[in-house]
C-alpha cells in the first residue's frame, strides 16, 4: 500500500487521528495493511500475543470455545475497533478468537514495533488503558461471556435535575437498541430509599448493604440482582460516607459485574462527597446532568472543573446532558458560553403525565427519542448515510431515502457533498423524500436549468449562486444546524487550506450554498474569511466525516459514475448535445462580453468543467467508499448530469439500487 493510503487511512482511526504528523509517521512506518479473507482466523484463543490489531474495512466476529465444541459470540467488531491489545499489554495468551464475517482489511502493528511506538508516543498508552479497563475481566471468578463492558455513572451537581429518570430511561434504551446486557444500579446513602424498584415495578428488589459486608470475604450478588419484567437487571446498593471501607467494596462488586454485563448504568446520589467523585472515577464516561438555568450551569461548570483539577479527569470522559425541564429562556450559544464546553445532548421536557418511562410507555416522544438517540450513540450502533456529488446525479439519492424510508431503516446522522448535501439538508430538515422529488418540479422543463445561472465575471465562477441562494432560502428559511430533526454533517472544500470543511452548525443554507459551489463554474462562497468550494472537490463521497464522529456503521450512495462511464458517456454528449442559450439571454446587452459568452456555450464549457472534476472525483470516491459498510452505487447509464428535469428517473435508479442491496443494509444495522 502507498504511504499516501496509509496516512488517509491512520487519520480516519480515533486512535490515530490526533497524532503530530512525527508521530503519525513512526506508525505509518511500523504497520502495514493486511487482508483477510471470509471465514479466515485473524488469531485463535489460547495463541501468543503477535500484533495489534485494528479493522479498516469488513466486518469480524470475536467467540470463545465452549466446553462442547460450541463457540460463544461475544462481539462483532467495525470499522475502527482494535483487538489483541490485552494480551499485547498483559503477555498473556489471545482470551478469544476473531474471524473475519466478510473479507477484511486490518491495520497490523506487529509486537516489537507495538512496543516500540508506546515508547515513543507514551499517551496512545493512556489512550488505550480506557479499552484496556473495559475489556479486562476477572478470570479467577468465572469465564467471561462479553468482550466489552462500559460502566457510565448519571450524576448531577444538584438535586431534580432529572438523573434518575434518564438513568433509567437510558438504560431501557440500550436495552432495546442493542439487544445487549444492560444493569442499573441505585446508589443512595443508608438511611434513603431507593426509587428504581418501584419505576421497574420490581415488587421485591433485595439491598446490598456495603457497610455490613466483609472485607476480606467474595462478593457474590446473585441473590441480590433482580431481574425486572423490562429486560433489565437492578443492583440496589447502600453506602456511609464516613466508612472508607465501602469504596474498596463497592470497586469489587463492578470487578464481578463486568464479566456479564455489556452496559453498566450507576445512578449516583446528588451528593458532593469524596465516595462519590470515587465512584465517579471508576466509570468509563460520566453523564452529568444540569438544567439550562444559568445557576444550575454555572454550578456544572464548577463540578467539571473539580473533577478535572482534584481527579485529573479527563475532558472526553464527561458528557453533559441539558435537561430542559425548566424551560429557562437562554438560547444555546449562551449555554456554552456559561458551561465553557460543548453540549453532548439535550432532552426536552417530558409530556405532562409521563409515568417516568417515556422510552418503553411513549417511545414516539421528543424525550424518548433523544435519549434513543443517546443511547445509540453510547451502544455504538449508529447507523450514518453519505450522499455523493453528481449534479443531476444526486436525484438519485431520493430514491434511496424513498426506500429507507418504507423499510424503516435507521439512520442516525447523514453527510453530505455539493448536491448531496443539498438533499441532506431537505431530508434532515423533515422533508419526506416524496416532498423532495416534488421540489425537483422546479427543473421540470429541460430549459429550466438556465435559471439558476446569474453570470460574473469569470476570474472566479461563471455564476454568482444568487438564484441558487434564493432558491434554498424558499425551503429552508432561517433554518439553523440546531433545527434539524437528524444531526447533518455538510463538507465544503477550504480553498486556501486545502482541506476539507466540516459544517454542523451555523446556518443551513450558508454551509449547503457552500457545499455546491462547483470550482470554474460557480464563484466560491464567502464565509466570514474562508473562501469555500464544492465540497466533492475534496470529499465527493464523505464517509471520513462520519468516521471521524465515532460512527460505526455507514451507508454510502456513490452516484459518480466509474471512469470508464464517465468517458464513454462524455463522447456521446459531445456528439449528440449542444446546449442553447436561451432567448432571454440572448437579448441582453452584455456589450464586449456578449461574443465572449457566445462562443463559451458553443464550446460547452460546463460541461467541459464537469467531466473534467468528473473523472478526479469517481477516483477518489471509489477510495472513500471503501471505508463504507455497504455501498449503492445507482446504474445512471443513458443519463447525464445537467438533465436535472429527468429527477424522477434518476430516483427510480437510486430506488433500485437500493432494494437490490437490503439484505446487505440490514446485515450491518443488525449487528
């Protein structure tokens, strides 16, 4: 593999992607890409620890033997996750098999180079000590059945923020979006009582008394868990602050819990004390709850900064989650600026006479489906769906979301570039994928295209984008990234850097007018002092985007055609087409540019522009498509990119595609 694949590939893996360019270079030079085909062995249980492992594309299966000869799946890795690393740290031998699903391409750090590079970049070790405490388990008190398990504490800064019931609410939702093993567990100080039992409707929920445990003696909770009719396990834990005791206690029991829970929710107490900011510390991630009044954010912001200056915890490890039960009358910008740091989620106010269980009672819900969201999120199976460039192409992404839409396919979060963006947005801002192909009634007539274009002088673009600007102003108004019913990522192409720019917030139209300004064509779009492009001249199909946002799972829709069609297709326009300027145009004084404009539509120029930009991006889209689960790539064969006004025909390719490839898109959001 060339140097240049293995730099795009290491800055698309979490763990890679923050390096220095030094730094990067050393694992660039010390790994290599690896294929495995379907059904090949990467290691087996029991082998030596040989490399670090992290899968680029495909999709792997982790399994124990069973005593039988029957194996036991523990965990199916994606993109980005890594494996071997425990046994790599601890010298011990490989604890489970992994096999490739599908064929699969890893990163591969053999063991000396593995050590060599935690030597040199001493803080992927920190990095990778949080994996390593998810995934380490003790042996001596039963074989383990997961692979992973995370621990997430619900804490608040002050009382009726609402934690207990998105703590439970939270872990209904893993429940159900992951199919894993999910346990709560209700922290509360000796003389209180605790409140899951009764929202479980558990009649009879046994306490753990940490204060009257022994020390020295196993912990074994199986007469303590109870197991409610939801699909939950509950913990009922009581504790003393003034006994020191109860923290090493309480350390042992998540030891045990681990080895059989996927997801382990802790619903602390809302109390400032040193046991407290303990437990805290043995969690994966915090989520830290706070109401949008500005005393109550401000009292976050104080919380977060103890836990980070006397616990040296780190910034990634805490979430905050808004609760806007109170309705305060700040907007978001001035939520930030009172927390000092973004906002992971908010959850809008539950419905007047919820019973505290909107995610199973009301799952249609606004607070249902923001922690559903949340809750994919944390489980990590986000589904994201990446819309490609192509002008009159990208109709055909209207098919696809028609069919995703029937099928009910999850989506999660969308990305999109220059007319895939433009889709994205309509989409994410609730337009059906019936309303969008109507919209597309704008370029019924072939001519229709022409009143787009508003000419400039060319020393940038031939066309201003006014009309383009007004016409999106006409469906999107005002609409902010903040508006949306599904998070968008919107690409655009920094002229003066020569990188990509990621919008997911500010004003929609500006970043979507931004995303389609073709290069040669139309006049780069000015934002603030950013000077910005088609988005595809850069990322034509953005999976990187998603990849970059921790998601797992992509669908991506490649209208580009190949290179080869391109050519073939260019040869017939160039022999059947000529494209008219229409009479309007024609009579206008344009005084010494009027030959000039003549004699560029004679010689076709857009075209020209396009095929050119045309054969460079299907080369790089084929590349990003392979970071991509599944691929629709539309046969557009017999169609060109500006007949904007055959929109419902390059649907039906997109809506072909896309039922052709089901069995494929439903094999990855399922697993």
């Amino acid at each position: 593999m060339k140097l240049t694949d293995k730099d795009f590939i290491l800055a698309q893996i979490p763990l890679f992607a923050n390096l220095t360019a030094v730094e990067r270079s050393l694992v660039k030079r010390r790994s290599e890409v690896m294929e495995f085909r379907k059904g090949q062995v990467i290691y087996r249980e029991g082998d030596a620890p040989d490399a670090f492992y992290c899968l680029l594309q495909g999709r792997a299966m982790i399994y124990t033997a069973g005593a039988h000869g029957q194996n036991t799946v523990l965990e199916y890795l994606h993109h980005g996750k890594y494996c071997g690393i425990i046994s790599l740290l601890t010298k011990e031998p490989h604890s489970v098999t992994v096999e490739a699903v599908n064929d699969c391409r890893f990163l591969v750090i053999n063991k000396n180079d593995f050590d060599l590079i935690l030597q040199k970049i001493p803080r992927l070790a920190i990095d990778l000590s949080q994996t390593l405490s998810r995934r380490l388990k003790r042996k001596d008190i039963h074989q383990k059945t997961i692979f992973e398990s995370t621990i997430i504490s619900v804490f608040s800064s002050h009382s009726q923020a609402g934690k207990t019931v998105y703590a439970l609410n939270l872990a209904l939702s893993l429940k159900k979006e992951t199919r894993k093993s999910v346990l709560i567990i209700d922290i509360a100080q000796s003389d209180l009582p605790h409140s899951l039992p009764q929202r479980l409707e558990v009649a009879s929920a046994p306490v753990v008394e940490l204060p009257d445990l022994s020390p020295d003696s196993p912990v074994s909770l199986k007469s303590h868990i109870a197991t409610s009719k939801f699909g939950l396990d509950l913990v009922c834990l009581h504790y003393r602050e003034e006994d020191e005791a109860c923290l090493g206690k309480i350390v042992a029991i998540l030891g045990t819990l681990v080895n059989d829970y996927h997801y382990i929710i802790l619903d602390m107490p809302a109390h400032l004390d040193r046991f407290i900011f303990n437990i805290l510390n043995q969690s994966d991630f915090i989520h830290l709850l706070s109401s949008s009044e500005a005393v109550d954010l401000k009292k976050t912001r104080r919380l977060i900064r103890r836990l980070q200056k006397e616990f040296d915890f780190r910034p990634e490890k805490i979430k905050v989650i808004i609760n806007e039960y109170k309705l305060a009358k700040i907007s978001y910008a001035e939520e930030i600026e009172l927390l000092g740091r973004g906002i992971f989620a908010t959850l809008p106010k539950i419905e007047f006479g919820s019973g505290g269980r909107p995610a199973l009672d009301e799952p249609l819900s606004e607070y249902a489906l923001a922690v559903r969201r949340i809750a994919r999120e944390v489980g990590e199976c986000l589904v994201g769906l990446v819309l490609g460039v192509g002008v009159g192409y990208g109709f055909a992404h209207i098919g696809v979301l028609k069919v995703i839409e029937e099928e009910k396919i999850p989506i999660d979060i969308i990305a999109g570039s220059s007319v895939g963006a433009l889709i994205a947005g309509l989409w994410a801002s609730g337009y059906s994928s019936a309303q969008i192909l109507a919209i597309t009634e704008e370029f019924k007539e072939q001519k229709s295209v022409w009143g787009l274009v508003d000419f400039t002088w060319p020393a940038l673009g031939f066309i201003k984008g006014n009309k383009l600007h007004k016409l999106l102003k006409k469906y999107l108004g005002n609409k902010t990234f903040y508006d949306l019913k599904l998070p968008l990522k919107v690409i655009a192409s920094d002229v003066r850097k020569k990188e990509p720019r990621i919008f997911d917030k500010g004003p929609l139209v500006d970043a979507i007018m931004a995303s389609c300004s073709m290069p040669g064509v139309f006049a780069p779009f000015k934002f603030k002092d950013e000077l910005l492009f088609d988005g595809g001249v850069i990322n034509p199909l953005p999976t990187e985007a998603l990849l970059k946002a921790g998601i797992k799972k992509i669908i991506a829709v490649n209208v580009t055609p190949s290179r080869e069609d391109i050519i073939r297709q260019y040869e017939l326009i160039k022999k059947e087409m000529t494209v008219t300027v229409p009479e309007n145009i024609r009579k206008r004084q344009w005084f010494s540019l009027k030959q000039y404009f003549r004699s560029v539509f004679k010689m076709n120029i857009l075209e020209i522009i396009f095929s050119s930009i045309e054969v460079l991006q299907s080369e790089v889209a084929q590349k990003e498509a392979q970071s991509a689960d599944v691929v629709l790539h539309p046969d557009t064969s017999g169609m060109y990119w500006l007949e904007l006004h055959r929109a419902a025909e390059f649907a039906r390719r997109g809506e072909l595609e896309a039922r052709s490839k089901l069995d494929k898109i439903w094999q990855v959001v399922n697993e």
